[in-house]
C-alpha cells in the first residue's frame, strides 16, 4: 500500500523535505485490524509504534468496580502507542482495542531510535509531537476538572464530529466521564434548543 498519508502526516505537522520523511518511513509496514481487536493489551510492553491510517481506536482502563472507562479516542491519522511502554519498555496500563475495522503503519523502536540519532528533522518532528500530544493531554485533563459535562459533550460535537458518526455512545459517554442516561439526558436538552 501506499505511504502517502503516512508520509504527508510528517508534512503536516513540520516542514521536511519528501526525500528525509522516505527515508524515516521505509521501515513502516502496513496491516490491518478488523473491529474490536486488541492492538496493545494491558500490562504488556509495546514494542512497535503503530500510525493509524484509517479507522478509529480506544485506549480504556478497567475500574474497581470493572467497568471500562475510555480514556481516549484516536481518529485517522495519528500515532497510536503507549509511548511510556514503548520508550521505556514498561508495562501499559492500558488497553488498545480498534472501534472500526482500522489500517495502520508499524515500526520497532530501533528504527525509531536510529531515525532519532541519524535525521535532526526526525528529532524535531518527534519533539513537536510530543508537545502535541502533552497539549492534548492537558487541555483534557483540564476540561475533565473545570467543565461541566454539557460543555464537554458539545465541545466534543463540535470539534470532532466525524466521532459521533463512527463511535458508539456508550464509548463517548465514557470518553466524557458520564453514564449513558446521562449523556442521553444531555443529547435530549440539547436538541430541543
């Protein structure tokens, strides 16, 4: 398959010539996971980082009550890991499972590090990455303390709304922190404004 999404996703977050991103991607293979499948189990140490081309993930713990609770959703295009595990190779405490039938690129950490020690645009872009990411991070740690889930709910709608179209609600409802009836409650009050 082709690495054109792949290769323009580096394109996209930083300015880097065609011929440094081949070079990065050569190692990627591509393969694909049908829906609810585990990409990366919990309590494992993920060995491959893996670039989602198509499709939709989550990554969810098990409460103490054993209930999952979502703790993120990824859409097409982005990395998909437990960057953790795999840098540090420690165990994930958390599970990766598709929510679509997905497509993804993979690659092993030695290539990633000897992409870090051999391309300077590759340590920058990866740099950048890890800012975005680390925002992402933030930027939902504070909405989950500061908003009420009305906000979230349509902040949600209307930043990303492709995800209400691929994802189940039980899902979002515990991407949210909300039960079911409540986010039912709020799709209700919301539509009759």
């Amino acid at each position: 398959m082709c690495k054109l999404i792949l290769n323009n996703y580096f394109h996209s977050l930083f300015p880097i010539q065609k011929e440094i991103v081949e070079k990065i991607t050569e190692s990627f293979c591509d393969f694909t996971l049908n829906k609810n499948t585990i990409l990366i189990n919990k309590d494992t140490i993920s060995i491959k980082t893996y670039f989602l081309q198509k499709g939709y993930v989550r990554s969810y713990i098990l409460n103490e009550n054993n209930e999952e609770v979502t703790t993120n959703i990824y859409s097409a295009p982005c990395f998909v890991n437990d960057f953790l595990s795999f840098f540090k190779k420690q165990p994930t405490k958390e599970i990766y499972k598709t929510i679509t039938d997905c497509y993804f690129w993979e690659t092993d950490l030695e290539n990633v590090q000897a992409n870090f020690h051999n391309i300077a645009e590759f340590r920058e872009f990866s740099r950048l990455l890890f800012v975005i990411n680390y925002s992402k991070l933030n930027d939902r740690l504070i909405e989950m303390v500061s908003q009420k889930a009305e906000t979230r709910y349509l902040n949600l709608l209307n930043h990303q709304p492709h995800i209400f179209q691929q994802v189940s609600l039980k899902i979002i409802a515990s991407y949210l922190g909300v039960t079911d009836s409540t986010l039912s409650r709020i799709r209700k009050e919301i539509s009759k404004i």
